[in-house]
C-alpha cells in the first residue's frame, strides 16, 4: 500500500512525528482495524468489501504530539460524499451563533474586516458573519457541505487548505483579519504547511482561533471514541504551542469550553503582534498541563486497559440484553459510535437493531463496519425499544430532550464513555 501523507514510510512498520519528525515509539490507543468513520453505505454497497484501515495512535515524546498512524489519505477519508452536516446539531448551532456574537464583540469586527472559515462545513458558522454584514469566504474540501453552504449564498472555495491556497488569497489582498478554524486542526495531515499557511494568510494584527477536543479529556475521561481516522492529532495546549511557535504565530489567549466532551478554544496571532499581549490563562493551562503529567510517558500508557474496560462492559450489556429478550436501539449515527462498535466488533444486527438519526443523508444507509441500518426517529417511536445506547454521549441532553416520550414506555438511555451508565 503506497501513501503520500507526510511522515509516512513504506519501508518501515513505524513512522515519524508529524510535526517535530522524531521517530514513534510509545504508543497511546490501538482500535485494531476500521473503516473511515463516515463513510456511510448505501444499500448497493452491501454486497461489496469495505476497506478498513488500522486505527493506531502513537505519542510523540519529543514535542507530545499524540497522532494517529498513516494508513489513510485525507482525500480517502473527506470524500466528495462525506456525511457529516455540522447544522444537524441544535446545540452546535448556538455554539457557533454565541462564538459569533462574542468575537464579532471582543475583536471589534464590521464590514470593514474579513472573516475566513476553514473547514466551514455548512455554512452554519459563517452565515451568522453574513447577518451581520461581515465579509467573510469558506474554505471546505467536501462538495456535499460546501454545496449546502453555498446555497445560503456564502462564497466557498472547495479546497483543501494549505500554504499554496493561502498564499495566492494572500498575494490578491485576501488576507484575513479572523482566521477561524473548529474542530479542523486534528484533522490536518501535514499539520506544518496548514499552519504556514495560517501564518502567510493573517494580517499582522489578525487572530485566528482554533477549537478541538482537549487531549486531556479524552486520557482523563476514556473518551477514546474521539479516536478515528479524519483525526490525524490529538493535541495538549503543550503540543500545540510547540507547532505554532515553529511558525512564528503564539497563543495569546486560551478558553476551556464544554463542546465535544471539553474542548480548548485558541487565540492566535503573529508572534511580534503588537497589540495581542498573552493572557494569564495561557501559563495557567500549561502549568496545570505540566502538574498532570501529560510531558511524561507515564501518562499515556494506561490507555489501552481503559479502552478494553469499555469493550467488556459493552458486550456484557449487550448479551445480557439479548438473553433477557429486551429491545436495543441506538441514537446517533456519529463517528463516536462507528469507532465504538468497530473496536468492540459489534456486527449483530439482532443485538443493535438499527441507529436513528436526524440526518436526510444518513437515513436509508448503513454505518460502516458494522453495517447496522439507519434509520428516521418514526421507527423507533413505533418500535418502542426498552434501551437507548446514545452514540454522541456529547450531546446527550440535547438527545434526551428530542426522546422524551420514550419515558412514556419505560426506555432507558445507555452511554459507555467514560464507563457504563444506564439511566
């Protein structure tokens, strides 16, 4: 199998850091085998072979990278038919209406600025920006999403991004006052030219703000089903510094926010910007980093006996579930539950009946791997399972709201992460 991803080798079962190029050693997670987290099925692909790809994590102790294993190409995994929607989440929604409305606030922003979004998805970020009249482009790989943004009438150049796009917006007067960039980090490949590339396309006293999941949470919290491969890093305050900092850009402000089961929001710019003085949450995060360990091998090797925890109390559930004739359904058809069900094995369409979701297209396929069906909310309203397993754990009160008339007949709600919990 040949790959062209940066730090990748055929001649070697190993590779090198991502970032820094340090050989890998340690290992963090390994998920087995799995194929690309949506990469939904349609009802003809059921009769052909899925590719799956190992899923292994490895840590970088040089710069404390945590990276997934190359085996897969971004264009294998961000396919013209990728199935994620960022609207079909209410919640995320005000998530990004808030952001919005509090950066358009602490940076002063008007029509006079110009907002770029890279990975904007939907359009469900930037078309708050397009309300209030702040010109604003996005840059989104996938032409479902890109589609669905231009339709609300956001220019978006469907592109991968890196230093060469940045460098021609730059060279025609595009560079960008906000640069903004959620939950796409992680899932960049070659992390050094994306982040040259954030440099040469930010004005001098820019900011670009970058949100994902915090490495921390997912060690602390098992959330090892945050663990798939669109996500090429997992990334500590720590290790992103140290990236940045290689590109003459610095953190100068640091948010811990709840989305994604704990995430960190960044504020970044120039490293000589003038008028973007660092914050003392800055010190504060990375102290409280370097205090729990997170530069030492230590702790990053009890991973793997976490994660098998999980997988027995998942099959314990399950099988017991099945001798007692009880009914159990899913809600959620997200990557969580398809990296899930994939390192548990689960292909049992008699234990895991079907997944509801909310989205046109995941309705009618399958999740991949595991190939259960999904299915509209109607079916399990008719169904009236008696256990609910709730993939997206993230959102699960949001979830819970939309099924509350499944109380009505007695179903209970089950996550796994960061260890079983049926209530």
């Amino acid at each position: 199998m040949t790959n062209n991803t940066p730090g990748f080798s055929t001649n070697t079962p190993t590779m090198n850091c991502r970032h820094c190029h340090s050989p890998l050693s340690l290992s963090f997670a390994d998920l087995n085998t799995a194929p690309p987290s949506n990469a939904y099925l349609k009802p003809e692909d059921l009769s052909k072979p899925e590719p799956f790809y190992p899923l292994r994590t490895m840590v970088c102790t040089q710069c404390w990278l945590v990276q997934t294993q190359d085996f897969t190409s971004a264009e294998d995994v961000f396919t013209p038919e990728y199935g994620y929607f960022s609207s079909m989440s209410s919640s995320w929604l005000e998530h990004a209406k808030t952001y919005v409305n509090q950066i358009t606030q602490r940076l002063e922003l008007n029509n006079h600025h110009f907002v770029v979004e890279i990975a904007s998805n939907d359009g469900y970020l930037l078309k708050n920006f397009k309300e209030k009249n702040i010109p604003c482009l996005g840059i989104e790989p996938t032409h479902s999403t890109a589609e669905a943004s231009r339709a609300l009438g956001i220019e978006t150049l469907e592109s991968f991004f890196g230093k060469s796009l940045a460098g021609e917006l730059a060279q025609n007067g595009n560079q960008a006052d906000l640069i903004i960039g959620n939950n796409v980090y992680a899932h960049v490949p070659d992390l050094n030219d994306f982040t040259a590339g954030l440099r040469q396309l930010l004005k001098p006293e820019g900011t670009i703000t970058l949100e994902f999941p915090h490495l921390k949470n997912l060690v602390d919290l098992n959330q090892f089903d945050t663990i798939y491969h669109e996500h090429f890093s997992y990334f500590s305050l720590c290790s992103v510094c140290g990236v940045l900092e290689s590109h003459a850009l610095r953190v100068y402000d640091v948010e811990q926010i709840p989305t994604h089961g704990g995430s960190l929001r960044l504020f970044i710019c120039h490293k000589d910007a003038l008028t973007l003085p660092e914050k003392p949450a800055v010190a504060q995060l990375l102290t409280a980093e370097m205090e729990a360990g997170m530069q030492t091998e230590a702790y990053y090797t009890n991973m793997q006996s976490k994660i098998r925890k999980v997988r027995a109390q998942l099959w314990q559930f399950l099988l017991e579930k099945e001798a007692q004739n009880a009914k159990v359904a899913a809600y959620g058809a997200a990557a969580k539950g398809n990296t899930l069900l994939n390192y548990c094995g689960v292909k049992d369409h008699d234990i895991i009946r079907y997944v509801v979701d909310a989205s046109e297209y995941k309705k009618g396929r399958f999740m991949p791997g595991s190939r259960i069906p999904i299915v509209a909310l109607d079916h399990l309203l008719e169904d009236k399972p008696d256990f609910i397993l709730i993939f997206p754990w993230n959102l699960k009160k949001e979830i819970q709201i939309v099924l509350q008339d499944a109380r009505s007949w007695g179903a209970q709600f089950v996550t796994f992460i960061p260890e079983l919990k049926v209530d």
